[in-house]
C-alpha cells in the first residue's frame, strides 16, 4: 500500500494545498481564525523540518499526505484534525500532483528552450556549410548544416508548443472534489484554486479525483521530446561513425573501448536513444492502469506516480545532456562536401535547369536527367563531372549554361 518512498517529493506541494485548503476553511468560517493560525504556521515548520531531513518517513504511514497529517495532529494537537475537513486524500493527490507537475513542465519548457539556443547558435555559425541531403538515408540533395540543425530547433519548438497547451487545459482545481462527492460544508473551491495559481476549480468532482489525463498528457509529450531526441541522437552516433566522420565527439560525450584502444564510443547519444524506449514504456503501462477504470477513485491510481516521476527527470536530463554535447561538437565541412562528390547530388538540380531553361516539362526533365546520371555512371563519374558533349550526347537542347549554372 506505501507509496512514501516515492511520493515524498511532493511535500512541498502537499503543504501548499493544504495551507490553502486551512485558509480558506478559516475565511469560511468553517473552522476558527485563530485554528486557521495554528494550522498554518505548523504546516510551515513541518515543510521546514522536511526539508532539513528530520522527517522520518515509514511505511505504516503510507503516503506523504497522512505523514504531513499526523505530524499536524502531533504538534497542536486534535485541532490537526480539523484539516481533513471537506477534504479526502482523492482530491489531495491529484491536486498535489497537478501542481508539482506544473512546475516539472515549466522547467522543461526552458530546457527546450536553452536545446533550442545550443542548435541555433550551431546553425548561425553553419548558414553556408554544405552536407548532403538524405532520403531513405541515402544522398539526396544538397542542404546546408544550418538548414538541417533547424529541423531539430522546429521540432522542439513544437514540444514547446505542445507543454504550453498541457498547463492550459489541465489548469484546473481538483481540491474540494473531496472523496467523490463534493461536500456538505460550504467551501469556496474558488479561492482555493487561484490561490494555487490554477485557472477555476474543476467543475465535476467525479471528474475532479478520477482524471489522471494530465499525467497521460504530461507522458505522452515526453515520448514526444524522446522522440525528437532519438532522431538526433541517431543522426550524432551515425555521423560520428567512420561511413560519415561529420562530427568530432568531445570527450565528455564518449568513451573508449575496453579493448580496442582506438574506439570512441557515442555513449551519450546512445543511452538517450535508448533511454526512450522507456519513456514509451511509462506511457504505455499509464495508459493501461486508467484504461476501463470505473468512476471515481481507485488505488490503481496510485501507480501514476513511478512513470510521472521517472519520465520527468529523465526528459530533464536528456535535454540537459544533449545541450551540452550539441555544443561541445564539431563539425568535419570538408567530409560532408566530400560525401556532397558521392550519388549525383545536384540531379535535381539539372532536372530544374531542364524545366527553367529549356522550358521541357518536369516528368521528361526527370527522363532526361536519369539518362544522364547512367551516362555518368556508365563513365564512372559523377554527373558535375560530365563535359558538355556528354550532355549534348544525350539531348542536344542542352548547352553550356547548365555547365556554369
Ligand atoms: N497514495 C494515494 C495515491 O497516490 C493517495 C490517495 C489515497 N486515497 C485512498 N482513497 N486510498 O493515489
């Protein structure tokens, strides 16, 4: 049944929730100002003992909620007791969690954003390195460095996006939903959610302690973040390999081989790509515990908090880690123009010079073009290696402005 082991971290937020939940049944009249005093000012010196590591936590206790509770009741007495009033833990959990979650999310909005920094700057000093283009990962077309590292800086920005949109539908009050039913004494549910900074109270209380889609939301956009991870940490264990040597790995970012004395291992790019196959894990093994569960609370519940907690603080150390190795790289010009010599890179190039030029259109320019790359091939050449008579071989319309173009 103990959840304490991993739900201490949200004393902080459980003190606040339930210093709003004190005030407001002072201002309620529903407990008296001078309670309402007492009751405050021992939630604070209980944050403070807990932050100094003098609370002792155990598993008779359960959870974090009942720890703060008791510690209430034993230092003013029975009047502790009056804090549960018109409140159920139901209603207490996923307000704490909400709010802590809050946080979580802001700080990794600013992760994104300090990632997305790191790239641009990359991309600023790479406005005119040339690399090739891939498809199907194969030689495509010729990009800039800086065009392809801003990939990577929009799809974070959508992440960005994305945790934006998550605290604004979730930022509602779960607290006096109470067990499920709402209560008999005349809260004011209002003032207890704009003083925890959220927008209004939720408006149905079955709802209010039942909803756990703010986590799923919360996993979900971590998969998300991973996802994007993933690929770039892909792209910087392949370029990184001896088929590319695009980048030079810094040493923080990898390690040698036991033994073979010459390997540089990306293990940093690798444990995050790695890493998300866990993330993906957390969202899923979430989405089933909430899956076909019946109104209102169940315990099930309880098993949120393990994937929140571990998909949040690996995202946040991900990005971190990342950051700092996109801007410890360097990258190889001369070896991304050299792979720039291999697959006729400029073919569609020459297909639009086709179309512009001599006014053909695309599909016969395509034609044409494939016609030349065989020729090309046939030669053992690229196709920027073919002189003018070879194009000319092919189709006389061609002059020598496609040469210089
Ligand atoms: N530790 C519990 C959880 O995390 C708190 C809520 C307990 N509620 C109850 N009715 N047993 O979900």
């Amino acid at each position: 049944n103990a959840s304490i082991k991993f739900d201490k971290i949200l004393f902080k937020k459980d003190i606040s929730a339930s210093k709003a939940h004190a005030n407001m049944l002072g201002n309620q009249k529903i407990i008296t100002e001078k309670e309402k005093l007492r009751i405050v000012n021992a939630l604070s010196e209980i944050e403070i003992e807990i932050k100094s590591n003098k609370m002792k936590f155990k598993n008779e206790l359960e959870d974090i909620h009942t720890h703060i509770e008791k510690r209430l009741i034993e230092k003013v007495g029975s009047l502790g007791k009056k804090l549960h009033t018109a409140r159920s833990r139901n209603d207490q959990v996923a307000t704490d969690v909400k709010l802590w979650l809050r946080d979580e999310i802001l700080t990794i909005n600013n992760l994104l954003r300090q990632l997305q920094s790191t790239l641009i700057e990359k991309a600023e000093k790479n406005l005119h390195t040339i690399m090739p283009g891939f498809t199907h990962l194969q030689v495509a077309q010729p990009i800039t460095l800086a065009h392809h590292l801003m990939a990577y800086v929009n799809m974070f920005g959508r992440d960005r996006e994305n945790s934006k949109k998550i605290l604004d539908i979730h930022n509602y009050s779960p607290l006096g939903s109470a067990a499920l039913a709402g209560t008999t004494f005349n809260i004011n549910r209002e003032e207890t959610a704009s003083k925890l900074g959220f927008k209004a109270p939720m408006r149905n209380s079955i709802d209010g302690v039942s909803d756990r889609d703010f986590i799923l939301d919360a996993l979900n956009s971590c998969c998300l973040i991973f996802l994007h991870l993933s690929r770039l940490s892909e792209e910087i264990i392949l370029w990184s390999s001896a088929g590319y040597e695009f980048i030079n790995l810094p040493d923080t970012f990898s390690t040698g081989s036991s033994i073979m004395p010459q390997k540089r291992n990306p293990d940093a790019a690798e444990l995050i790509r790695g890493k998300s196959g866990r993330i993906v894990g957390n969202y899923v093994s979430m989405f089933t515990v909430m899956k076909a569960l019946p109104l209102a609370y169940s315990k099930d519940m309880q098993e949120d908090k393990e994937p929140l907690f571990d998909s949040i603080e690996t995202t946040k150390d991900a990005l971190k880690v990342m950051s700092n190795m996109i801007r410890d790289i360097s990258f190889n010009s001369d070896k991304m123009i050299e792979m720039c010599e291999k697959g006729h890179i400029l073919s569609t190039d020459v297909a639009d010079w086709l179309v512009d030029e001599l006014k053909i259109p695309f599909r016969e320019a395509h034609n044409v073009t494939g016609k030349i790359v065989a020729l090309a091939e046939k030669k053992n050449l690229q196709i920027h290696n073919l002189n003018a008579n070879d194009f000319k071989k092919i189709d006389k319309r061609i002059n020598t402005k496609l040469l210089n173009s």
